[in-house]
C-alpha cells in the first residue's frame, strides 16, 4: 500500500488517497493522473540523480515544457501558494517533502516526524529551484527558516522510484551512452525477448556510429544475420519497450510508475508489456500507471488481477482530489449500465 497526501501541489490544492500495489489511475483530463505520478518521483528527493543523468526536478520539467519558459513555478498550486506539500509512505518508510515560495526562488526540504507525536521534530533541505530559469542548487535553508527547525544532515532511506512517459525516451537514449558498459551484458536479452514481437529475430541492442562519422552515434536492434536497424526506425511500440527495460535495468527501482501506458502500443506489445510488468510485481515491486482507454483498464485489471491489482478514479474539482477504488468487476458493472468509468466522476466521486 502507497498513502498519499497533497497539498498545493500543480493542480491540486488538498488530497489524498491510498493505492494499491498494483494501480491503474483513470480519470478524465486534468483529473490529477499525473500529478500523483509525478509526486511520488519527486517525493524522496526532488534533486537527486536519476536514471536519466539529470535531478528529478529537472525530469518532470521537461515532461512539462511547451515553448521557451524556464524554472519550476508550475509546482505551486496556481502558481501563487506560500508552499506546497508532498507526504507519502511506502510501506513503512515516509517522505515529506515541503516546497517552500520564497521571492524567486522554491526552497526544498523534507520534515522528519517525532515517533511519538507524529509532529515535526526536524527538517533536511535539499536545496533551491529558481521559479523563473533552470537552476537547482544545493543550498542550506534560508534564515527566516533556520529556526524553526533542527536541520540534520541525512535522511532515512526511501525505496527507488523509475518514472517513465513517453516524452523521456530521447532524454533516457541520451543517458544510456554514458552507462553502455552497464547495459551490454544484458542487452542479448533484452533484444530476445522482444523478438515475440519483432517482425524478424532479434539479437542485440548496440550502440555503434551512424553515417560513417565516429561521433554520431545511434542506438541499433541487430536482427539474426546481422542487419541493424536504427531503434528509432522500429515502430514506437518496441521503442518504448527497448527504453523501458534498459532504464528498469540501471536503476533497478522498487516503484515503477508509467504514464499514459498505452501510448503507442498495439496489442501484442501491451500484452508483453503487462507480461514484462507481471515478473516485477512477483519480485515485491509497487506498480503505479495511468491510462487513457477503457479497453486497456479492463485488460489491465484481467491480467493483474491475482495481483490485487485496482483502478483508482481520480476527480479534481476547485483544486479537491477525490477518488474511488474500483475492481474489475466494478468497471464491468459500470459499462453494463452505459457509464464510462474514465468520465464518471461527476457520479461517484
């Protein structure tokens, strides 16, 4: 189980919700889908390094950019709260991660709770986000905060959490040049077990240079009898697959969260995916994912239902997160009647 609560965090301004290990967040848009993703990558540290060579900050901005704007304000509820708040325990381990306003800057901490009272007793900053450019920096607190707390140097550990979207492809490819070594005892794989999907087999996944130039690199599927192909040049079904279980193979996560999961992918690739996901969730892994498809949840929950597995309606409504827990056999229910569970809020939340 995942608790979770929200403060004037992006869109919502108050909530919380217990997920299942295995959830499926549904909901229409702008329902806070995902908002809760994104808070749980943030939530043991909002500046560490991920798997994508850059803090976890700096990943959720650039699921988010449109055109030139810079910094990390859209964290704030409507851009205008004194702070945003971020509480969520996996299992027995709890993070709480504070997002101060203060002038230009977003000041960063995590509160540690007294056993006892359950009250603040310390805090752990880690740094500051500027509002307004692409700046993060490890700093101590400001004065006007130094204070209020006994300020430690550490904090207790918290479970490793992979978010994966589609945006993030080009920005995981680019990562993995640097960590190829790490990757190629299990690249054979990896190429392998996608072949159940390939239209020839499979078996490899290199980086090698493209166009004669020794600079220019590129990711390749090497198929039986030797012929490359650019990764890039495969439909985006096996793209995402290849880039999923790459990243999944660095970080070794304990969460694994994924947006909008059917982007690209036909059938038999959702099939293998919910295959691929299956063996993570024997091994103890928490799995939390959104989508937008009503065919896909009922086939999500059919495949994951051994597992516990749960849809989880979201509803956001003045800034309020609402949700219900639904099975299998509740969404069936609902589409008997002739009611879409994706747009069902205004009914049962």
């Amino acid at each position: 189980m995942i608790e979770l609560s929200l403060k004037n965090f992006k869109g919502v301004r108050d909530g919380e919700l217990k997920l299942p290990k295995v959830s499926l967040l549904i909901g229409g848009n702008n329902s806070g889908k995902t908002t809760i993703l994104e808070a749980l990558f943030l939530a043991s540290d909002p500046l560490r390094r991920t798997v994508y060579g850059i803090p976890a900050l700096e990943v959720v901005g650039k699921v988010h950019r449109t055109l030139r704007e810079a910094g990390y304000l859209f964290l704030i509820n409507y851009y205008v709260a004194e702070h945003a708040e971020i509480d969520v325990t996996i299992g027995d381990k709890n993070s709480i991660l504070v997002i101060h306003n203060i002038n230009d800057y977003l000041f960063l901490y995590s509160l540690i709770l007294d056993e006892e009272t359950q009250k603040p007793e310390s805090a752990f900053s880690y740094g500051y986000a500027s509002k307004f450019a692409d700046s993060l920096s490890r700093r101590g607190p400001p004065p006007h905060l130094r204070e209020r707390y006994n300020w430690v140097s550490e904090l207790p550990s918290m479970p490793e959490v992979l978010l994966y979207h589609p945006a993030l492809r080009k920005l995981a490819w680019d990562r993995f040049q640097s960590r190829w070594s790490e990757l190629m005892p299990i690249t054979p794989k990896i190429a392998s077990e996608l072949s159940s999907i390939s239209w020839e087999r499979m078996t490899n996944i290199t980086l090698e240079p493209f166009g004669g130039s020794p600079t220019n690199l590129t990711l390749y599927a090497m198929f039986e009898g030797g012929m490359r192909v650019r990764l890039g040049d495969l439909g985006d079904g096996i793209q995402s697959l290849a880039t999923l279980m790459l990243l999944y193979e660095i970080s070794k996560p304990d969460v694994i969260l994924i947006d909008d999961l059917e982007s690209h992918m036909n059938p038999r690739a959702l099939d293998f995916l919910f295959s691929w996901l299956l063996s993570k969730v024997e091994q103890g892994k928490y799995l939390i994912t959104s989508t937008h498809s009503l065919d896909v949840a009922k086939r999500f929950l059919s495949f994951f239902e051994d597992e516990g597995a749960k849809a989880v309606l979201l509803g956001l409504k003045d800034g309020i997160l609402k949700h219900k827990i639904l099975s299998l056999e509740d969404v069936e229910e609902l589409e008997q009647a002739g009611v879409d569970v994706r747009v069902a809020e205004p009914y049962l939340l």
